[in-house]
C-alpha cells in the first residue's frame, strides 16, 4: 500500500521535474484516503447506491454496510454502535454539540460553555456565534505548552454551566489534553463534557467510557478517510437539540439522506488506522523526535512549541524561528518540495498569528515565524533526512534579509556584553 | 495562494537585497505584530536614488513588493521616487491578492520614510504621508 | 454508460435468482453516481489530496478543481461561480437558508419566515425548530394539484417577513410552482426569496436571475452525483447568518475543510446531467406518461396525484389505490425487483402519512395507499411494460383481503342505486 | 426494514383470510387514519374457535400479525383465544421492529373485539379491554 500511494503521489507531480523529492508533512491538515478505503467506498457509488431509509431489499446491503461502520467506530471509542451518528464534517460534529446543547439547557437554566483559547476555529466560531445569541462562553487560559489547569475549569465553573468542551489534542502544537481528570470533574459536577477528538481518534488511545466522554467529534479525512464525513459520539441518554433538522435519517438526529460511501469510508479508516496504532505510533514518534532533533540542533534559536514528547501527538512537531516570517518558509520549502503549515497570519489572510500560539506565551514575531511539520503513516526517515538537509538553509537565507533578525542578533550582543 | 508569476520570481530572487554602509537615509515600515517590517537604505547624489537596498521581514509579497518597489525607485529623482504609488508597484508585479494589497503600501511607505529621512539629514522639510484606510479590507481566517 | 450501470445494477443483485428483473423506479430519493462522476472523483481521493486551504503548489490542482465545479453549478443556474457555496447536502443548505436569515435579520425586526405546507421536512423540520425559538413561521396552503397561490403568499406577509421559502419542486407529487411570479413579487417586496430546487436542478431549467431567487437549495444526489455533497446559491450581497462556523472555507461562509472530491463530483454532475436535458426530460417525459395512462386504465379506482404532465417534473408519477397500504405494496413491488416509494405512515415509522398528500386534500386512506414512483436516465419502456404487467395484480391481490375495499365497493354500490 | 423470515412469510403467504359467512362473533380494531385496520370473523363451537378468518388493511406486519393471530387463536377456547397477548403475536413471528409492535396490538384487540361480539351475541357479559399505552413510542419520520 505504502509504495502505491507514494507512486501516485509522485505522478501527480508529473509536470515538475521528475528530479525533486516530494515529502509531505502536513498530516494534520488532511491525510490521503488510504487506496483500502476508497476499494471500500467504491461499491457504493454506481452499484449500491440505494436510499438507506427506503424499505425495499435493494437497500438492504447499504443499511448492512452502515452499522458495520458504526460498529467500526464505536469500536475504537469503547463506545457502543447506537452512540455513534454520522455528520458531514468534523465541524459540523463541533457545531452540534455547542449549539445543540445550549438550544436544549438554556430553557433550564443552563446557558453556560466553557472551553479553552486553543480550541480549533470549529469551536471559537461557534463560540462567539452563541455569545452574539447571548449565551455565556468562557475560554480558558492554557499554560506554556498548552495544557488547560484543571483548576481553572474548577474555578470557571457556575450553576449555568452546561457543557464543557475542551480538545482532546491541539491541532497546531499537538499537545494532549488531561481528559480523563476533565472527564471525572465534568461527571461528578452532573455538567455535560464533550471533546474535540477530530486530530486525536485512531492516533492515541481513547475510552469514552474511562475518560466520561460524553459527546465527542471526529473526522474521517484525518485517518486516511475521505473528507466531507465525520461523526459524533453522542453518550446513551444525552438529550441534546438537532442541529441539521429534516428528515429522520441518523435515529431522528441528524437528517439528510445518508452518504453511503462517506460512511463506509470512515468506518474502514478508522479500524484500519487504530489497528495500526501500536505499530505507527512508536515509529512516527521516532521520526518526529529525529526531526525535531535535527531542527533543533541545525537552527540557531530556533523554539519548539507544545509539550514534551509523550504528551504531544506522535506527529506534531512546531517551531519558531525568530526573525522570519512563515508563509516564506512555506514556499521556499514549497519550491524543495516539502509541504507543511504555519501559525502565520500572512499565510491564512486573517490580521492575526495563530491563537493557540499566542495562548502559550508567545510574542507576535515568534508566532509568525512559526512552521508545522506533522508526519503520517507514509513519512520515512529518508524524508526527515532531506527536510534536515534543506530547512536550516532556507531559514538562513530569508533570515539574513530579516531585519528582525538584525534586530535580534543585536539584542543578544547588546545582553551578552 | 494565486500569485503571479512576477511576484515568485521577485519573492525567490529578490533585487537589492542587504544594507548600505553609511546610508544617506533610512526608513522603516511595517509592525512585527502584523508579520511585516520593511527598511529601506538609500544612497542619494544630485537628488537622484543612486542605490537603495531593503530588508524586509513578512510574506512573499512584502518581499516582491519591497524587491520590486526598489527597482522602481532605483535612478529615479527624490521626487519621482515619493511618487511611486502602491498600485505602481502592485501592477508591476502583475498585481496581488487582494488580502495581499498591504504589502505594496508598506513598500511605499517604507521608502518615504526613508525619504524623509534622507530630508531631514539634508535639513530639508519633510513631506505628508498620504493615508491608505481604503485597504484594510476585510481578512478571513483559513484553517 | 448506460449499459455499464444496469450491469452493475444486475450483478449486485446475483443472490437473487438470475431470471428476475430489477426496475429501479426511486430516482427521487437517489440516483446512482454516473459512473463518469465517479470517474472524475478518482484523483482526489488518493493522490491529489492536499487541503485546498493550504497554500502550497500540491493544493494548486485541488483548488481549480474546485473552481471549475463552482463554474459548472453557476452555469446550469445562471449564477456566477463567486454565488455558488459548498455544503453537506441540501438538507443543509435549507436549514442554513432558513436559521441563517432570521439569525441575521431578527435583530432588524424582520423576524417571520413564509414557507408552505407542502416543504421537504428539511424546511418543515427546520421552521418547527425555529418557532420554537421564539421565531414566527407561516405555511402557505396549496391547492389540488399542490400549487401555492400567488394570493396566499401576499396575505401573509407582513412587515416582519425575512424571507419566503417555497420549494421549486415537489419531491412527492412533483408539482412545479410559479417560481418566477413568487420571485418577482419577493423581490418587488424587498423580501429575501429561497427555493428549495432540490427536486429540479438539472431537470428542469432554472434561471435564478430572470427568476428573482436568491438562495437555492440543491443536492448532487438527486442529479447522478454522490450523496453528501450539496449546494447554495447566495445572491452576491446577500447577507446572512452562517450556519456552520469555524474555519475560513467557502469564503469565510461555509466551515469545515472542503470535500474536494464530493466538490467535483457535484461540478461534473449538474454538468452532465443538465446538457442531456434537453434529451432526457421528453424520453422520460413519454415514459412516465406512458406508465399512468396504464395504471389508470389498468387500476379500477386509482386517482394521479399532482399536477397533470408539463406541470410537474417529468420523472414523477404518484398513485393512490383506495383499499390497500403503501408499505404493503412496496413490498409486493419488490418481491417483482420493483423498487418505488409511497407516503404511507407505515413505511416510515410515523404515525401521520405524508403531509403533503394531506394538504392536497387526500383522505388518511387515500394518502396510506399511495404509491410514488420516479423516472430516471436508465428507465426504458420495457421496465415500464413490466411494471405494468404486475403492478395491477399486486393492487387486486391485497385489495381482495381489505376491509377498507370491501367498504369502498359497499360505498359504490349504495352510491349507484 | 428488519422483519423476520416469519413475517414475511406471513405477510407474503397469509393464513385464515377471508370472511365467514354468518359468523358467530365479528370484531374490528384500528382506524383508517393510523393506516391499519383489522377485520375478525369468528365460528364458535362448544366454546372453541372453530374457525377464523381475517381482513386486513395495513402493513406487513399488521397483516403477518393478524394471520400469525388467527393461526395461534384456531381451534383455543374462548378463555384461552382472549388471553392470547400482543407480545405472544409477535413472538411467534420472531420479533417485530419497534415501532411497528402496536401491529401486533391490533391483532389483539380485534380478536377482543370479535370475542366480545360473539359474548354479546350469546347473551353473555363482555369482557374489559387492558390498555397498552405504553405502546405509542416516539416514531420518527424518514425521508
Ligand atoms: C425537495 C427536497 N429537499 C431537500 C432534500 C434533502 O436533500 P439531502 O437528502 O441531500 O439532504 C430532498 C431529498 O431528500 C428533497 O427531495
Ligand atoms: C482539532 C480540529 N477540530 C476540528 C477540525 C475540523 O474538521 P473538518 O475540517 O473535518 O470540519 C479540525 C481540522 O480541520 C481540527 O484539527
């Protein structure tokens, strides 16, 4: 499989020259559908494509195909297969389960979120969303690598909070979060706990039962599913609103006519990659540490965002280089061939640098100067290799044109003397 | 991200790039908080821009803009020099995103300042800064 | 093409017995994946992967993919490629239609929504949801043949209406309503005017400019595209509330990372199916008029409901056979590999059968024994011949042990001394 | 839709329809709003159900469910045919999906109803229906 994904990963870059090495490492953004998943969609599309909630026989195998995927993914969550509701998005997953909650409480008093300043735009949008409804949101601050205090949540805690929402693992710095303490506080205090799980399912272990995971959000496209399918764990008992009324599709909770394909797809990937956890977990892990290593060792001041290995996604690795800016970084590295992200806000065309990474600490000029590589199932250390071989160029060359750099440089010698 | 074909080719072969020694004027633009600074160094004989180098810290357009911003200049008189619109040097570079715009104004901003720089050295009276409200436009955030 | 589909069609079913036809006769509920949708897909399953988000070269092909999609659904609209927005399935872009204008212009006073009884249950479902809120929602009567009245729509609006929502096309009876004449008068008006065209896009023409619509609902898979893919036509200017936040995709307007090969898929679809239009809609016209002109000669007491042929979608054909019971005929229908849909309650679990057989005036007993069925691109008139042939059988066998029939005939007799 | 071999067999091959004529004992249950009526006829014969027919309008399970009812009920006494219950209908048919068990309730009532007939009929007192409220369970609504 490996081989045959990289091969068509390399003819579709065909028009380039067939010299320059391709090494993706922005995993975290999206990952390719595993050539599995998509031979496991493929019946769907022109063969089985049937209505799953017409009542005829011809549907029967796509009825058949869809709780083999909820099992699939309950599976993984040590959830059981009625838990488990198919959405369209990782998003949208995010969305019901703020929207969907205080729709429900707020008539009982309940008006209350709390959740964190690093939580994914899937979560502060809808956040502020709410708060422009009325509803009462509180974000919690994060400590330098990024992990929410339990205090804090303790503290941030009144008798209208409904739910609390807090991110199993950081999308841009990695780092995991203490869920199963968040999960016991949440279910001694009666209040609601979900989790953005959408960077964290099928990489880490999780247990919705041990960790009193309540509702949880997941994306197929971040475990060699397809994009446009995600899920939500929804715990047996929890009364929460619809959020995409219609037709009573998904046991009456989240309507739309099902996507068949999508669904099979999820629940391929999500068995298929947390059966290969045990395996790639250790491995990717070595590979980001020898990177981050490397990096460290190769550019001067150079900064590593998040937590310590061990509490950090085995992928994720996230730096700053003071002095330059990302979006640069991104298309000299573009230009070489490697393919990564940045907090910049230039990169995004937002006025301001990542959140997450101004919640750590850092200044304005770090954050914008900051690079994501996140490594998958494909990455080798030959690819590591040829990343350590060209980045601490790139990085010096724009630097010397940098007059932050300058700056920077003078401040130190101005300290050292 | 849709750049031109002129902006990569300034972006990844910058013009005047680096410092100039003893400089007639300097000037500098740009916030780091914003993710842009650009300083601008001229060498000024017979009110002309004899030499002019920039460093700038901030995206690839910044860096086209300031690299193509300081060809323009480059021989030209003081005055002509102050007149170098942004849209000058957008056009130039076969324009830029919208959301980009503010790149091509901190490069004009960046060489007034210098000017004006260059104008106070010289004892002489320095000129008004036009505004460019106009161009913080709405941005949106891509994750 | 066609062959290519009825192959796989037949040979998804080799458990049955060899010599039994299949006649698939739900097109509005779902269409296949034309196996050149599926096609075009391919790519960016596996190998052009990247997020379009991303500035990276390796995003470049993804992001012009999705371009030329948005072309092709401005195309078939009359639209411009910038009004046309991404969404999970129609279901969605109707709720984002009906919460996204009163989220945005309650605070204006303009509070009330106009829709019809007749509406998908994604409007209907929706605007329940919102009266619940707090907000005021009107559903428009219509008449025998399922036709709003021009007259109705002006009554109720008030100085408080936001927007008017009346679908383009009926999904059960097919009824198609004065759209331009409801354009026209919400646009006199200044009120904002959404049509659910669900039911129509690509099968009948559309022409959001000449009539004066400004949001649409539409769904590839109702034109032989993939499900879970959807649309919105937003007028340029068109302010409304979004309805998924997070992310900046679509323009800051629509959250979560794009479903590229759903995208391209929904591109090449509305594409294809609208060129062959102009072809199919006659074909499909003459056949389904070719099975109720048998029906109603073959069915003693069978009544057509809707609107007669050129005023409805030319795929729709919707009975009631007084005396029997949708679900039951569903079922005898596909013991024969004959695959419909009706709007019993039974069929769907529900305790009332189809709304809109009761708002065109039929008894409970007339809208139990309903029987829907729709054309499509692989329909011949030898699946209607055969329909034909074992349709009446089925209706005279469950008719023989009905009390209901028993009674109706009683009913006729005393009726006729 | 889950229906087992059994109601389906039931459904696609019922027993005891039809009409007796001049029955002992006649007996309806349902409504034609809720999509389900269920005819009883009954014969009678030294307190036995001699024999049983049905007609039913409904769906498969309202018509496996009267014919699984009839089967079970021919040829019981009276006694024994009034204490036959919803849930032993549908048991015999191997389960019926949730929200079709009020099926399985109809066929109860009617063979009440055609019992209380036939009491009526004989002179003797009737019998009290129990309810099964319970029985109206949220449905939903599919498209
Ligand atoms: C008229 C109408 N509106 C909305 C929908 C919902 O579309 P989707 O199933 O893609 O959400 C349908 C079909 O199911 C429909 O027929
Ligand atoms: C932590 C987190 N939450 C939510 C999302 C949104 O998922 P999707 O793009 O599938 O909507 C993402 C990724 O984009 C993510 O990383």
């Amino acid at each position: 499989m490996a081989g045959q994904w990289r091969n068509e990963f390399k003819n579709s870059r065909k028009g380039q020259s067939e010299m320059s090495r391709q090494v993706y490492l922005d995993y975290a953004a999206t990952t390719y559908t595993a050539p599995e998943v998509v031979e496991a969609m493929a019946p769907y599309f022109t063969e089985s494509f049937g209505n799953p909630s017409s009542i005829y026989s011809f549907s029967d195998r796509n009825r058949k195909a869809m709780t083999k995927a909820r099992e699939q993914v309950a599976a993984v969550l040590g959830a059981s297969q009625d838990e488990i509701f198919f959405t369209g998005s990782g998003t949208e997953s995010d969305n019901w389960a703020l929207k969907g909650t205080v729709w429900k409480l707020a008539a009982k008093g309940k008006d209350h979120i709390i959740t964190t300043k690093i939580e994914h735009h899937a979560i502060l949008h809808t956040g502020e969303f709410l708060q422009r409804q009325g509803y009462d949101v509180t974000y919690l601050p994060v400590d330098e690598e990024g992990r929410v205090r339990l205090e804090d949540l303790k503290k941030a805690v009144t008798d209208r909070t409904a739910l609390v929402s807090i991110m199993f693992a950081n999308n841009e710095i990695g780092t995991i979060q203490p869920i199963a303490e968040i999960g016991a506080f949440c279910r001694e205090r009666g209040i609601l706990f979900h989790t953005d799980a959408v960077q964290a399912v099928a990489h880490v272990p999780i247990d919705v039962q041990a960790m009193n995971i309540d509702m949880l959000s997941l994306s197929a496209h971040k475990f060699y599913g397809p994009k446009g399918i995600g899920a939500m764990y929804l715990r047996k008992g929890t009364r929460i609103e619809n959020f995409i009324h219609g037709g009573g599709q998904e046991k009456g909770r989240r309507a739309s006519t099902e996507n068949v394909a999508g669904i099979v797809g999820l629940g391929k990937a999500i068995e298929q990659t947390a059966s290969r956890m045990a395996e790639s977990a250790p491995r990717i892990t070595t590979l980001r540490d020898m990177l981050v290593d490397g990096v460290m060792k190769a550019v001067p001041h150079a900064k590593l965002n998040g937590a310590p290995s061990g509490e950090r996604l085995p992928n994720n690795a996230n730096f700053s280089f003071v002095g330059i800016e990302g979006e640069t970084m991104l298309l000299d590295l573009d230009r070489a061939g490697i393919y990564g992200s940045t907090g910049s806000a230039c990169s995004s065309g937002s006025l301001d640098p990542s959140h997450v990474l101004m919640a750590i600490g850092l200044s304005h000029e770090q954050a914008h100067g900051s690079l994501r590589l996140t490594l998958g199932e494909e990455t080798t250390g030959e690819d590591i290799r040829y990343v350590l071989s060209v980045l601490p160029d790139i990085v010096a060359q724009r630097r010397a044109m940098s007059p932050l750099w300058e700056d920077y440089l003078k401040g130190l010698q101005k300290e050292s003397r | 991200m849709a750049y031109s074909e002129k902006v990569l080719d300034h972006f990844q072969n910058p013009r005047n790039v680096g410092e100039i020694e003893n400089p007639d004027g300097v000037g500098q633009a740009g916030n780091p908080k914003c993710g842009d600074i650009m300083k601008i160094y001229l060498r000024v004989k017979d009110d002309r821009i004899e030499d002019i180098k920039f460093k700038t810290f901030g995206c690839a357009s910044a860096i086209a803009s300031s690299s193509m911003a300081t060809e323009l200049v480059k021989g030209k008189t003081v005055e002509e020099a102050w007149n170098l619109t942004n849209k000058a040097v957008a056009e130039a570079l076969d324009g830029l995103p919208p959301v980009k715009m503010h790149c091509s104004v901190l490069a004009e901003e960046a060489i007034h300042a210098a000017i004006n720089d260059y104008l106070k050295r010289q004892g002489l009276p320095t000129r008004e800064e036009e505004s460019h409200d106009e161009l913080v436009d709405h941005h949106v955030h891509h994750e």
